[in-house]
C-alpha cells in the first residue's frame, strides 16, 4: 500500500510560551485547591450599541456596574453603577441579597435599543430602565427564557410548558398556549430538538415578528418518544432520572409550527408536509414580517426554505444532498427585499444572492474554504463582512467582499482565529484574537483593518515562567492525497535522535476539527506530558477537517473506517518522522472520540492504550436526529450499524483500556459503556472503568475533574 505523506504546510507556533524554566504540575492544572491560572484574564465584555458607542459591563467580585465607551476617545462614562441598581430592584420588590446574586451573574437579556434589560431574580421576572436607574416587577412563578419584544412594550417567556406575555407599562399577564404537559412543549425545545438542532444550552422556542404584533413558536408532541432511565445511586432511597430520548430509528418528536396574534389572542397552526415527518430546524420573520420556517426529511438529506402567508406557504430555496444536509442559517434581506443565503452545494459553505422570489442571482462568495458567518452588508458600500476560512482551515478571519462577488478582502492580519463583531454602520469592529500558544487579546479595529486600539493585551505572567515544547502544525497527505490537518507538541528536550511515546488526542467527528490555531484549554495538558517526554499528536481525519461538508461525507452510512484509516494514514507520517516510538502510542478521546478510541482498539492493533470518556459503543443507542444523519435509519443501514458497532467487535480489543462514564450522562447513556463491558468480559478481555458519580456528560465537580486526570495521569505513568 502507497501512503503519501507531505509537509505542505509547516507553521511554527511562537507566542508567550517557552520562554521560562517552571515546570507544569498536575495540581497546578486541576487540583481543586491548588490550580493556578494560566491564561490571563478574560477580555473585557464588550458589546456595540445602536449608536456606534460601546456598552461595557464591569465585574468586580459580585458587583458589577454598566459603562458607556467612546470607540475614539476610549472615554467611559458610567451607565449604570452596582449600589443604585440593586436598590432599584429592592424597591421594586426583591429581596437584597437575592438582586445582588443576580446582578453578580450578570446575566441580562436586553431589548434591540440597548436601553433596558431583563434580569431574573429568584424566580421572579424584572425589567429595569438603565437611563431611569428604575426597575418594575413584571412575573413570578419562574418565568423561563424571557424575550423583550422589539418594540420593548412586551416580554414572553415560559411558564412550565405553556408560552405567556406581559405587558410592560400595565404588568397584565395573558397566557398564549395551553395544553402543554409532561409530554407536550409549547415554545419549549425538548432535549434532542435542544441538544442536536438549536444548539445546547438554551431551550427556547419562540420568535417575535418584527412589529411585535406575532409571535412564532414550536409545539413538540413526544408524547411517543421512549423514556429512558438514570438512576442516582449517590441517595437513599435512590433517585431516579426519567426523560424522553428518542434512539436512533425511535419516534420523533412531532413538531408543528403555531402563530399567535397578540392582538386578537388567535393562533394558527402551518404543516406544510401533511403525513410526512419533518424536523423544524429554523424559525424567523423577514423584514416584512411574513414567516420563515426551514424543513427538513428524518434523516435530513433535503432543506425546505419556506416563507408562510398565514397558514399556507411556498418554498423560497431547496437544498439536497447525496449524503446529508445540514442545517443552515435563515436568509440575511437586503433592503430591496432580495437576500444572502448560505449554502454548502458545492461541497464548501458559501454565500448565493437571491432575489425576493427565490430565484439565484449569483454567488458571492466562492472558493476551496468555508465561510463561518456572516456579519451583515454595508448599506453605503453594498458590501458584505463575514468570517471565514479563506487564509487557514485551521484558523479564522474577518473579510469583506463586494456583492458582485469581487474585491474579496481580509481585514484580519495575524494568523490565528479572529471573532469579530462589527458596528451598526459597519465602520469599525472588535477583533478578539488567540493562536495556540497565546492567550485571547482584544482589539479596536476600523473597516479596513487598521488597529486602532489594542484593548486587552492580556499578559500572564505564569505563562511566561513556564519551559515548554515547539508547537507545529504539518498538512499530512492520506493514501487517496487529501491532505490532513495536524498539530505536533514535541517533548521539552527535545533530541531527534531518541525516541518518544505519543499521546495522541480526537474528537473525529463529522466538521468538527480538533487541529486549530486557537489558544484552547488541552494545550497545557499537552504541554505537562511534553514536559514529562511525552510527545503529543492530533490529527484531524478528513470528515473532521472542517474543509467543506463534502469532506465528510465518506463517512456515510458507515462511521468509524474511513475515520481510522486516515488516522492510521497519519500513523505512516509519524513513523517516517524516526524519533516517534510506535510500540508506545496512547489514543485519547471524548464523546465521538471515546466512540473512536474504543472503535480504533477493535479494529486495529496500532494503539498500546486508548483513554475513552462516555463513549457510544453502538449507534443504535445514540439520538435519532444526529445519528439517522450520518448513518440513516436502523431498518435501511443494518449493515452499517453492525460494522461500526464497537460491542459487536468486543473480542478484538488490542491494547488496554481506561473508560470514564458519568451515572447520570443523558446524552451519551452509561448504557453504552455497560453494554461493552459486558461484551468485552463475555469476550475474555478486560479494562479499566471507571465510574463518576452523579455526572452527566463529563466530570462537573472540580473534585471530579481532578480525579480524571489524576488517573489518566497514573494510567499514562503505569503503561506508556
């Protein structure tokens, strides 16, 4: 067999690190107790106000206070101070120390104007006036995700799983939806819509139309998703844990999309695809207040755009895939009623104007890298800013470019990643900015790039103290020539003539790279093992490159191979390298790279250990909407589920193995681990488990994280 392996790209990491002689220790970086701070401080919380000024909120232990910044002069004038805030709030009826715990989160959920702002205060629902310094009592009885309208005059929110609005100015509550329950979601996302579509952490699901006159929700119906069970062994009597999660091939969530006018307190309900299963996977209004909505089939190999009048609708743009489809952004309008959509049909992601109808006006954008997203058009210059991977596929950067598609731009000058946030007038932005080896810095920038201001340089002392390895990132070439992304930490002393083991880290799932020229928190984990002679190597396989959704698609239907033979690709570039000992490699993962390690030390001979956190060891027990995307459904792929199964190859492990579970994982279910621990012991092979009680999808406890690493630690120190 040819592999083909090549330094096309060889970048040298040089920042803040390595320029001391202080080792790095365990406790240092996980002890509960004893761990110290690394990375600086956080930079400074910034935001843009409709005015072009900036809006900074200050902490300072529990307090914290609102300024108002001049972008030009750098002048703050204060906004709002900490004491008169919380006296607002008392006045207004909270109780003291409650408003001060809620105003040291600082947490607030303002409106479009930047002039007022909700604050959650022990279950009850407060809006406070910055320019009156007051604040009125609007809800109690826990009111969940509130949203200002965009008018200010109103604020929905959850109750259980029903949607309500207040009025602002008369405290009048009105409920909008009944008939929400155990089973039943009214605005609410469940846990798969939550953790797989809209993105984890929030699980609202309502949107204002722009006049504030509607408001757009989702209904979800699991009333025929499956419970499952967790059991909390840490009580007496124990504790458990039920919750609907549809497995792959499982009923979905039936979801329905419902309108209610404010006005008239009527709701209508769409369902454009009566008798077919869709998931909803986009909500919003266009500027001129009709309905958006993206659908999608189960297994998501097809997007429907579509712009509702009332209950009748018409698809805007169609996206089909050979493979999958991902979900896209809704439209950005432009004020002639055309508007920018994003699009993967080439096999990268890229920006297409289209006109108010939906028919395709031209690309914007084009090329072999990904735009990431788009920051909006200049109305003067008709210009469009977005970040994108034009430079790096291992970085990002800010660029315009002209809607004709020409005069492409970066505003971006160091390499590394840049997240930008423009100003209304799209005349200057925010530049945060890291590399590997260099903690975040913040920036002022004008429209072309200019620096204007260096706002947060973020030094750390203790960074500067430590002796550490030569980071370098390589592009390493499969068999087929598809060049891999990869990073190298090399041990502290490092002499090319001996040899040294390899950590080696991954995550390995589809467009998630692991490889970036971002300061992150694994680089001083990796560089505690340099320092011990360990070298470190991640390779991001082709699907997990981030290089255009096409990338990824070998994956289809069968994940795992392809995944490991790039990373055993990778193995041959390592090898040729002479100084890296291949009888003593480690594998290292979490999640889909637990599922990865237990698949590579099934299906291969080429690890001496393998470290797996909450592994899915088959992908009939993972959730419907991520798995039935990558492997369809259970009943049309039965070999694909079998070839990819770890349980099914328990007897072939090779090498040993250590595998973490938290008893409480609602995402990947300890179900997994048991199921293989079985298997393997069936088998006559053995392992190491270890169980963290009362976790979900990782350690949560400072305790817990320090346990994990004290025994990957130990684990390393006994076998490599």
């Amino acid at each position: 067999m040819s592999i083909r392996a090549s330094l096309a790209l060889l970048l040298l990491v040089s920042g803040l690190l390595g320029q001391g002689g202080e080792r790095l220790t365990l406790e240092a970086l996980a002890h509960p107790t004893l761990k110290k701070t690394y990375a600086g401080m956080p930079t400074t919380r910034l935001e843009w106000l409709p005015d072009g000024a900036l809006l900074q909120t200050k902490r300072d232990k529990d307090q914290v206070a609102l300024l108002r910044v001049d972008p030009r002069s750098w002048e703050a004038k204060p906004l709002l101070e900490a004491a008169p805030l919380q006296a607002a709030l008392v006045a207004a009826g909270a109780n003291d120390a409650d408003a001060k715990a809620a105003l040291g989160r600082g947490a607030f959920t303002w409106n479009e104007s930047r002039n007022a702002f909700l604050l959650e205060v022990k279950d009850q629902l407060f809006v406070v006036d910055v320019k009156a310094a007051s604040a009125k009592r609007l809800a109690g009885g826990k009111p969940d995700e509130p949203s200002l309208s965009p008018d200010g005059a109103q604020v929905a929110y959850l109750r259980g799983n029903d949607l309500y609005c207040v009025e602002v100015a008369t405290g009048r509550e009105t409920r909008l939806t009944s008939g929400g329950n155990e089973t039943v979601f009214n605005g609410r996302l469940d846990w798969v819509y939550q953790e797989e579509v809209y993105g984890r952490g929030s699980f609202k699901a309502f949107w204002w139309s722009p006049d504030s006159k509607h408001l757009a929700y989702l209904s979800l119906d699991e009333t025929k998703v499956p419970v499952f069970t967790l059991m909390d062994d840490r009580f007496q009597p124990q504790q458990a844990h039920r919750a609907r999660y549809p497995k792959a091939g499982d009923p979905n969530p039936i979801a329905r999309l419902g309108v209610v006018d404010l006005a008239g307190h009527t709701t209508w309900m769409a369902e454009p695809y009566p008798g077919k299963e869709t998931l909803i996977v986009q909500v919003g209004w266009d500027p001129s207040g009709h309905l958006l909505a993206a659908h999608q089939d189960r297994v998501q190999s097809w997007l429907d755009l579509r712009r509702y009048e009332g209950p009748s609708s018409a698809v805007l743009v169609r996206e089909e895939s050979k493979a999958w489809q991902e979900r896209l952004p809704l439209p950005h309008f432009l004020p002639d009623g055309s508007f920018l959509w994003e699009s993967q049909r080439t096999g990268f992601h890229h920006v297409y104007h289209y006109s108010r109808t939906g028919q395709l006006l031209a690309p914007v954008t084009a090329g072999n890298w990904d735009v990431r997203r788009i920051h909006g058009v200049d109305p003067k210059t008709q210009q469009l800013y977005f970040e994108a991977t034009e430079r790096s596929p291992i970085g990002l950067d800010a660029y315009r470019i002209d809607l004709s598609g020409k005069g492409l731009a970066r505003l971006t000058e160091k390499p590394g990643t840049h997240r930008v946030r423009f100003n209304p007038a799209f005349t200057a932005f925010l530049d945060t900015w890291s590399d590997a080896l260099t903690p975040a810095q913040q920036s002022l920038h004008d429209a072309s790039g200019k620096s204007l201001r260096l706002i947060d340089a973020n030094p750390s002392e203790k960074l500067k103290e430590l002796a550490l390895g030569k980071v370098s990132f390589q592009q390493v070439k499969t068999r087929d020539g598809f060049p891999m992304e990869t990073m190298l930490v090399l041990p502290t002393s490092f002499d090319p003539s001996k040899k040294y083991p390899v950590f080696q880290y991954l995550y390995s799932g589809p467009g998630a790279a692991s490889v970036r020229n971002a300061f992150g928190r694994d680089m001083l984990w990796f560089q505690f093992l340099a320092q011990q002679g360990i070298a470190v190597w991640v390779c991001d396989n082709r699907s997990a490159s981030a290089k255009g959704a096409a990338s990824a698609f070998g994956v289809h239907r069968n994940l795992g191979a392809q995944e490991l033979q790039d990373q055993l690709d990778g193995h041959a570039w390592l090898k040729a390298q002479g100084w890296a000992d291949m009888d003593r490699l480690c594998l290292d993962g979490w999640s889909y790279g637990g599922f990865m390690v237990t698949y590579a030390l099934t299906h291969s001979k080429a690890w001496k250990l393998g470290i797996a956190g909450a592994p899915v060891t088959d992908w009939s027990l993972y959730d419907s909407i991520y798995t039935e995307r990558y492997m369809g459904l259970p009943s049309e792929n039965k070999a694909g589920y079998a070839s990819s199964s770890v349980q099914k190859a328990a007897k072939d492990l090779s090498g040993k193995l250590l595998l973490f579970h938290g008893t409480l994982d609602d995402n990947v279910h300890p179900q997994n681990s048991v199921m293989l621990i079985d298997a393997l012991q069936k088998a006559g092979r053995q392992l190491q488990f270890v169980l963290l009680p009362g976790a979900e999808h990782g350690p949560r406890t400072p305790e817990q994280i320090w346990a994990v690493n004290q025994t990957k630690w130990e684990f390393l120190s006994k076998n490599l």
